[in-house]
C-alpha cells in the first residue's frame, strides 16, 4: 500500500527501476469501508442471531456458537482450545450428530490463523451452520460421518486487532519483541507472530523471517505462541483419542488447495507426506466441484509451486506430527481484486462452492478407504496402490 503523500516519490521508484505497476485499489479506505457496510440482498442468509450479509466481530461469532450450543444441546456444544496472548479464549464448536458411536472418526478445520482474513472465520462459520442445519442429503453425510472439531477464529486478539484499530493486521498480539522498526515501518509492526510460522515443523528454514517487524516473523522459537500451543495441543490430545481423517486450514487469498509439505521446492521431495497421491486426487476433485457453481478455479498442489515456499504453518505440522491423512491449506477467494477486503456480497458464494469441495473431498475420501482403514501412512499408500493395480490387471482380463 502506498499513502497519497508517497505517491509521486513511489512513482519514481518505479520509474528508475523500469518497474511497471498496475493499480489494483485506488482508495484502500473506502474498500475497507465498503467491507463493512452489510450486503441487503444476502439478509434473509441468517440463522438464529448470526447473518452472512456482513462480516462479524469476534464478540458475536462467540455469542452464536453459544446460541448454537443452547438450541441443539444434543448434538453441539463449544469448547475453548485454549487462551490467547491477550487472554481471550479461542473458541471453538463440537459437533456430533451420532454421540452414541463409540469410536468416531475426526475432523478438525481451522480458521483465521492470520487475522485479517475475514472471509475465513465467514466461511467457516457457514460451514457450521450446513453442516448442523442442513437437508441436503451429501452435506448431511459429511456431518454426520465425523465428530467435527471447527474453530473459526484461532487468532483472536489479532482479529479483533482488525476490528478495532488495523484492518491489515496479519499476525497475533505478542509484546515480546516490540522494538523500533526500520524507517518507513510502524514501530507496531513489531507486535505479534506470524502464528503460521510458528508451528515446530521445519520452523524457520524458509519462508519465514527473524525480524518482529516483518509480517512473517516465526517468532523467538518454535511454539513460541500460546496460540500455536494449544492448537498442537488440542490436536495431539484429540488424536490420542481416535483417527482424525480431515485437518483444513482456511486462509484468504489466491484460490488455492495446498497438500503437505510447504518446505519442499522440487516435485521430487512431494512424496514425503507419505500419502500425497491421495491427498492430491481428493484435492483436485475438491477443486472441480468447487468451480461447477460459480466457475471459481482453484489451483492444487505444494505451497512452493502454487504459491510461496514456507515453514512452520500449522497444517505441515499436523500432517508431520499425527499423519492426518486428509491434510491441506485452503487460501479462498480471490484472486487480489479485492484480496483481504472480500465484499460481503462475496461471502455467501464462497461459503457456498467451499462447501461443494468439501462433500466432493468427503466423497473421494471415503472412496479412497479413508473412512474404513485403521490409518498409517505407508499402510494407505500400500492400500491405494494395490486398488490401482488391480484395476489395471482387471482391465487386462477383461
């Protein structure tokens, strides 16, 4: 971003360097403005107290899963993963439409890691709503096949951070290493983790940065945050309990499903998360439902080859740490028209192609034994494999 004073002197810049530049938001401010204001022809897209006509802040996504919790006590009830930085609860949603089964499979999905990403917390409290709500019989199947373990905001400090103060802001609130940033750069810039480079997997080895000033900070150590804490935590403890098939992590933006492992720069390292074939197959049919509705693409594949290289985001180390079969990273609309400032008129058609990729997922999950096996990694990799071969041996007799 560039402020209306720099302008000429940025100009020049890019002038000098022989840098061509295209504007992409001439008046930051006024999209910002604009997020805020409620999109009327979405208003009847509500359920209890919560609409998606608009964005929320985090005081009423955490009243609405408390709402959700009083009128089906049955099948949900919230839970708090742990405490923030701030000391704000990250709160989250249980969800069990089969409490009577005595060893249900998992799936966990996350959202808004980093904070300014509104759409994320939109979407995945959408998802919620399906998936507790919802006749469809394909979405019906999907909640009811896992116990769902659904966070939307696990960055709640830096969230409300953009509500109240900085709308950009990207990483969590962290004091820890405040100190005076290079000139041009807000001194508090050098709050906060990037708390998706925080996480104890290949933490620091690229994409990441040892400057609190810099949006990418990793942090002093790995698992420095009480935030990434009890996400690790939560997801270790849940999976001492049972087989947790789904781990998705919900970002913004650029349109994306991306399969474990971000570190990794040549297509020859892809098969260290054991399982990748699978993942990539799911993934891919995901993306295909998905631009059925509205013709949205998605790309697939490792962060490094569709995005950036980087290290220590959460869903590597999920997939590193508990072998998560159905792992990724899902960046959603758009493609930077309007990037982290997603009119609210968008909400609703991303929740609703984001959903159509999850049933698809769902669906070649299950197809791929997913659901059935008793999961390792080698195991279901040795699994996919023989039913491909002896698809091609049943060719051949045929």
């Amino acid at each position: 971003m560039v402020s209306p004073e720099n302008r000429q002197e940025f100009l020049r810049h890019l002038d000098v360097g022989k840098i061509q530049a295209t504007i992409v938001i001439n008046d930051i401010q006024r999209a910002i403005d604009d997020q805020l204001k409620p999109d009327i022809s979405r208003a009847s897209q509500s359920y209890l107290s919560y609409s998606w006509s608009e964005y929320h802040n985090l005081e009423a996504i955490y009243n609405w899963l408390d709402e959700l919790e009083e009128n089906h006590p049955l099948v949900a009830k919230t839970v708090v993963m742990g405490k923030s930085v701030e000391n704000r609860d990250i709160k989250g949603f249980i969800l069990n439409h089969r409490p009577e089964r005595p060893n249900p499979l998992y799936g966990v999905l996350e959202g808004t890691l980093h904070a300014r990403e509104w759409i994320s917390a939109a979407t995945v409290t959408w998802i919620i709503k399906e998936f507790l709500t919802s006749n469809n019989t394909e979405i019906r199947a999907l909640a009811e096949n896992f116990e769902w373990h659904i966070f939307p905001v696990v960055n709640p400090d830096g969230y409300a951070y953009t509500f109240s103060t900085h709308r950009m802001w990207r990483k969590n609130r962290s004091p820890d290493n405040v100190k005076t940033c290079p000139e041009g750069v807000d001194d508090d810039m050098s709050h906060g983790v990037d708390l998706n480079r925080n996480f104890g997997f290949e933490w620091m080895t690229i994409g990441a940065s040892s400057d609190s000033c810099n949006n990418q900070y990793a942090g002093p150590e790995a698992f420095s945050e009480p935030e990434s804490r009890a996400i690790s935590n939560y997801v270790l403890a849940l999976n001492e309990k049972g087989n947790i098939i789904f781990y998705i992590a919900f970002h913004s933006y650029t349109q994306l499903i991306i399969i474990p492992y971000s570190h990794v720069v040549s297509s020859d390292d892809a098969l260290l998360s054991g399982n990748y074939p699978d993942m990539y197959e799911v993934a891919i049919r995901g993306a295909d439902a998905l631009e059925k509705r509205y013709g949205t693409h998605y790309r697939v594949g490792l962060s490094a080859n569709v995005l950036y290289p980087m290290s220590g985001a959460s869903f590597d180390w999920v997939k590193s740490a508990v072998d998560v079969p159905m792992t990724y990273l899902i960046e959603l609309r758009d493609l930077g028209e309007y990037g982290f400032l997603l009119p609210p008129g968008q909400i609703v058609p991303t929740a609703l192609e984001t959903v159509d990729a999850l049933v698809e997922m769902g669906k070649s999950a299950s197809r791929l034994g997913y659901y059935e096996l008793q999961y390792s990694g080698a195991n279901t990799v040795f699994f996919s494999i023989s039913m491909m071969l002896f698809g091609v041996l049943f060719a051949l007799l045929k």
